[in-house]
C-alpha cells in the first residue's frame, strides 16, 4: 500500500516540472543571474531543477524554473508523505526494519515468481499463459489480478531487494566517484560560454560551483564527474560512475518510477493489487482445507490411488464414496487431482474417475493429466467416465485417457464404464466390478444431492416458428438478484430444469445474464420430449424451480468472434450481445427456416447491429426459393473468415447436433489453407461448441 501511495510522485514531479531545451551551461548561467549566490544545482530523474544558494540569510533550497531563472522556496515533504516514505524504506524501525523490508522484497520476488510458475503450470505451460483462465471464484480472479499484475510485482520487489541491499552495504550504491580537488587560474569565464557545459539540461544530475577562487566546477551529467576549470571552461579531470553506480541508478529508476513516471504509476497498481491477492489466496488456501479428505493417504504411500478429473465437483462425490468404502476394507488410499498425478511407487492400482465437459474437453482438474501421464510407472488401471448421453462425445474425456493409458503401456484392470447423468446405478454397478477385481468386498453408494434450485416465474413468452413446423418458445424468467440468494449466471451458462415427474434434469442455454436482472432461454417443443412441452405449456406468472450449472467455455470477451447458431442456438449468441459493447468485430451466422416465422430475437439483432455490437448479421434461410444453411454461408465467406480467425477470432457455435458437425467440418475445409484446424482451435480455447 505504501508503495502504491508513493508511486503518484513521479508523475506529479514530471507534471510540476518545466522543460527546457537549453544546455546545462545556458540554465545555469541564467539561474546565476537570478541568484548570485548559487553553489549547487541538481536535476532529480523526473526533471524538477533545485538549486541551492548561499545568501545573507545563510544557505537555501530553492525549486528553480529552466526557462526564467525564477525561483521559489521548496514547500518540503507533507509530514505524511515523509513517514510513508520511511514507513516503506525501513518500517520505521531503523537498521533493522531496512533488513526485514529487504528480505520482504526478496520473498516477494520469489512469491511472485514461483506464483508464475504455478500459473503457467495450471494453464497448461508457458504458452497458454496469456490464455483464458477457467478457474471460477477466488481462484480465477487470484489467477488472473496475479497475472495482471506479476511483471510490475516482480520488478518492485528484485529492484526493491537490490536497493535495500545497496543501504545496507552488501553491493554497490549510487554514490558518485569523487576526483582529488585541483586549483586552477584565471578569471572565471561566464557559464554559458563554458564548452565542458555545453551538454543538454535532461543529462544533468548535479552542478557544483567554486565557494573559493581557484576552485574546479564539479559536473555529474551523463553518467561521468567531472572537474572543469572555471578559467578555460575545460574539462580538468573526469572519472566515469561505476558499474555499481549504474545498476543503483537502473534499480532506482526501475523501482521509483523517478525518470519514468508511467512507469511509476504501472508499478503502484501493480502494488495495489497486492491486498487483493493476499485476500484471494486466504479463500483459495481456507477452500482447499475445506476440501481435505479425511483418512487420505499421500500418493506415495497409497494402495490404491483415485484420482479424480472434475470441472463442477460432483464427480469428487463419487470419489469420496469410493475412498471410503475401500479404506473401510482396509486399503491405504489417496483421494487426489488427475492434475497431480505422481509417483505412486506402492499402489496395486489407479482409478481414474473422469468427466468430460465441453464436448470432449478435458474437466479443469484433468487438464493437464495427460501431459504428465509419461512420467507414471504403469500400473493396472480403471478409468471411469462422466457425462451425458445427450452430448455428442459421451465421455469423450475419459475415452481419450483410456486410449492413452493403454498407448503408455497401463494394463486394464477392468474395461473403462460410464456414468451417465451422475447415475448412482450406474456407478454401483461399476464399483462392485471393480471391489471384485482387486479383491474387496466394497458396495459404495453415493447419491449426488442436486443443485441448489432457484424459485423462477415466467415474465413473459415469446412464441415463434409454428407456421414451419418449428415451435419455439423465448421464455423470460424473474429472479432473485444475488445478494439475495438468487442464482449468479453469464450467457452462455446452462439453466437446469426438471420438469415434474422427470428423473434428470434437461439444460438451456442461457441468453443473460444475472446483471440483467433475469434469466431467459429459448426452447424448441420435441414432440414426446420430457422437458420442452411442458416448458412450452407455461405461461406469465407460472413458477418453475432451476439451477444454473457454470459454462465457462463459452465466453467471448472483449475479442473479434464469429457466431454461429440455428434455431434457438441463437439465445446464448443473444445474451453475449446483450451484454457487448460495441467497437469490435463479431458476426452472426444464423440459420432459420423462415425469416417471418422463426427468426427469433429479430427486433434485439436488428438493434445491435445498427448500434454496432454486431458487425455482420448473416441469415441462412432454409426455406423459400433460395434455400441456404448457415455452412453454405461459411463456405461463401470463406476467405474472409479464414483471415479473421489466422488474426485470433473465437468461434462460438450453438445449435442441433447435425448442425455443430456439419459446421465443423466447414471449418476445417476453409481452415486448412490457413494451416489451422478445428481440432487445433479447440485446444487453444477459440471454438467453443454448445450442440445438442
Ligand atoms: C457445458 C457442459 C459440457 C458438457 N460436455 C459433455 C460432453 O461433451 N460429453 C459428455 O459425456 N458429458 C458432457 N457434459 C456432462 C458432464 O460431463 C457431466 O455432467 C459430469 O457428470 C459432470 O461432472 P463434474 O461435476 O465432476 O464436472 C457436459 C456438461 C456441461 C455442463
């Protein structure tokens, strides 16, 4: 905080201070003709003059003006400015406060470094440091303020480490080197006719002029003391600042943002974001102690080893079941991360319990299993999936480890099962074959409670696409505001419902966001569906409980997208809209069957596209005399599309199955030349597919 505060300083003192273009000599020969009495001049980093002249009244600081010699008394630092200054160089406490900051700097540095590391190892490496952080809650924002702010925070704290060091003696400081005094004769010249003076004022760091005849000028300017006559104006002797010198000034500038104002005010929010990360990492830290497994075993020394690949925690549900089931039949067992898989030099076997989220992604907590799978020792392993029947890549994860495991030499100690919708049979099922492989009478059972439903009442409906055999419905649902209990929700998350008498949960796409003070999905009826007639069935003023399940894939940012959606694909498309500022490039693909029947959301698009949130509106209308989809449209704007995403557009595609691989594969035929694929923007985060 102290560091915050001081780093406004320079960039006042740039501001107080007046430039000039004229040489040292010329300044301080006008300086001299103002103040008879000058002695010394100095020009601090950011450029503000100080001169200090004996006169009658004894020896005085005065702020001097380059440009009319004009000079006023130095007002001197606030008392307050003063402590927070001694407050940040030593804790006020001396010798010893200077040593504790400067070990304080140096853990600091470290903090910030291995903070680094750890986040670049969580995003998946080095490269993917820049990309989107996908942790919810205090982690991402621990992640992302600390990426924000890590450069500013490292560079305080190394050059902050170095200058304490430098007060305490340890290496070298910023004082100048000192040349034996010399006398020398004649008259003095006038300042500005002195050659040795002729430099530009910004290389000036201190002018001293003779208290006695026959004594030298003493210049520091660019980076070297020198003695000049006063007689000839020559240069007498030099001697150049040392290395040490010269690092003390860069560990300075560096530090202070003296001579570097912007810089300055860089550093000081990177300071101040330094109680946000402490802050953050006390809920991430008191998180993690909540999430200690009783009677868990450290991996090294586990009989059997359960790791788990999770992005919304249920699956950790079942882990647990079966940790405690196995440890009940007397198996030492670690419960743990698949992204912290590491020697397990003991286990008879690995469980690795996996679900898959956004179509065939890994979960947050697997994601970077795969890449550490080469330093395992194989062992017999049991792979269990997670999903959802309704995604097209049905525990698309967990097929994916399966095939590697057995790639990097793993036996199969059972073949791979799957758990669909969190299926408590399901996963009982595969729990008693995997007790009877290795031997343990073991029947865990684990019901997940479900989410925290949310009490919503339809607002209002919107009814399109009767006349093409296409119903849907815009419902719009009130909610609670958060601070009240209410669900909290971007475009693009998922609105879970269950319609009465239903045994799982049906998902839409949300088309807000929370901050729109209500919750709106678009539903297309399915004849003989469990959810959508009876959503459709539902009119102003019926309630309904929800949950919200998190979809943090799909986001677009402040970043050039193309959108691609048909029928009511187009509500989370709707939601980003709603929420886009305008001023950067997005496009719409929409296919629709009819444009006076299912063109949903048309009076909001027409809107955004003339106030600029949306660049490109693009209809494929299927029906009529011109018959068009929306990968006929793709194909059209192929070149211009393939430019768009080689420069770094995401792509967002939501609608039926059919529709998500057609697109695709689109995609990949106008990618190709481009040297880019589908496949290749999906690992990197930038096409983002919601098809059902
Ligand atoms: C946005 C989203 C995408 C999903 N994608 C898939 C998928 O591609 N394949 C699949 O089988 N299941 C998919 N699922 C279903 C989850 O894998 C399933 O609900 C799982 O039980 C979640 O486990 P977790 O809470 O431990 O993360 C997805 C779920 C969501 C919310």
């Amino acid at each position: 905080a102290s560091g915050a505060v001081l780093s406004v300083q320079p960039a006042l003192d740039h501001a107080a201070a007046a430039r000039a273009e004229a040489s040292i000599g010329a300044v301080a020969a006008r300086i001299k003709a103002a103040q008879p009495g000058l002695r010394r001049l100095t020009r601090s980093p950011d450029g503000l003059l100080t001169a200090q002249v004996r006169g009658g009244a004894g020896p005085q600081m005065l702020t001097v003006d380059p440009v009319t010699g004009a000079a006023q008394p130095i007002a001197g630092e606030s008392p307050a400015m003063r402590w927070i200054k001694g407050f940040h160089r030593s804790l006020r406490l001396g010798e010893g406060g200077r040593l504790a900051v400067g070990l304080m700097a140096a853990v600091m540095a470290l903090l910030a470094g291995s903070g680094l590391w750890l986040l670049a190892r969580a995003l998946g490496g080095w490269r993917r440091l820049g990309g989107p952080v996908r942790a919810a809650g205090a982690r991402g924002w621990h992640a992302r303020i600390g990426r924000a702010a890590m450069a500013g925070l490292g560079l305080s704290a190394l050059t902050g480490a170095w200058m304490s060091a430098a007060t305490l003696g340890l290496v070298p400081d910023g004082t100048a080197p000192t040349l034996a005094p010399l006398t020398a004769a004649g008259p003095a010249q006038a300042l500005d006719a002195m050659p040795a003076l002729d430099l530009p004022l910004a290389a000036l760091r201190e002018l001293r002029l003779p208290a006695r005849p026959g004594e030298p000028l003493v210049l520091d300017a660019a980076g070297r003391v020198t003695q000049i006559d006063p007689a000839s104006g020559m240069v007498l002797a030099a001697a150049t600042h040392g290395a040490g010198a010269r690092l003390w000034d860069w560990a300075y500038l560096l530090h202070t943002g003296h001579g570097a104002w912007w810089l300055g005010l860089l550093l000081g929010v990177a300071a101040a974001a330094v109680p946000a990360l402490a802050g953050t990492g006390l809920m991430v830290w008191a998180a993690r102690r909540r999430m200690r497994v009783p009677g868990n075993v450290p991996m090294a020394e586990a009989d059997l080893v359960i790791l788990v690949g999770t992005e919304g925690g249920t699956t950790r549900g079942f882990a647990a079941a079966l940790q405690r089931a196995a440890t009940g039949a007397g198996q030492r067992v670690h419960l743990g991360d698949m992204n912290d898989a590491g020697p397990m030099p003991r286990a008879r076997a690995l469980v690795l319990m996996a679900a898959t989220w956004g179509d065939g992604a890994a979960p947050a907590s697997a994601a970077r299993f795969l890449d550490r799978l080469a330093g395992l020792a194989p062992i017999p392993v049991a792979v269990l999936g997670f999903g959802d029947r309704m995604f097209p890549a049905f525990c698309g994860y967990a097929a994916r480890v399966q095939t590697a495991m057995a790639a990097a030499g793993f036996a199969q100690l059972i073949p791979p099962g799957t758990v669909d919708r969190q299926s408590p049979a399901d996963f009982a099922a595969w729990a008693r074959a995997f007790g009877r492989a290795l031997g343990l009478d073991i029947a865990p059972e684990h019901r997940p409670a479900l989410p925290r439903r949310h009490a919503l009442r339809v607002v209002s409906r919107r009814d399109y696409g009767q006349a093409v055999a296409a119903p849907s419905v815009i419902l719009r649902l009130s909610v609670r505001p958060w601070w009240l209990g209410g669900p909290r929700f971007q475009p693009g998350d998922l609105l879970g419902v269950m319609a009465p008498g239903a045994t799982a949960p049906r998902f839409y796409s949300l088309a807000s966001a929370s901050a729109d003070g209500f919750a709106e999905i678009a539903v297309r009826r399915l004849p003989g569906g469990a959810c959508s007639p009876w959503l459709h069935g539902l009119h102003p003023g019926a309630r309904l409980r929800a949950f919200v399940r998190r979809n943090p894939a799909f986001r677009a940012g402040d970043r050039p997208t193309v959108m691609i959606a048909t029928g009511c694909g187009v509500a989370p498309m709707a939601g980003l809209l709603r929420r886009a500022a305008p001023g950067v490039d997005r496009s719409l693909y929409l296919g629709l069957r009819d444009l006076d029947s299912d063109f949903l959301y048309a009076p909001e698009l027409t809107r955004w596209r003339r106030d600029g949130r949306l660049t490109r509106l693009i209809p494929a209308v299927s029906r009529g005399a011109a018959p068009r989809h929306v990968q006929d449209r793709l194909r059209e704007d192929a070149a211009a599309l393939r430019r768009q995403i080689a420069a770094g557009a995401r792509v967002l595609v939501c609608g039926s199955l059919a529709m998500g691989r057609a697109v695709a594969a689109e995609m990949d035929a106008l990618l190709a030349p481009a040297g880019l694929s589908v496949a290749r923007l999906k690992q990197e985060g930038r096409y983002v597919e919601d098809i059902y």
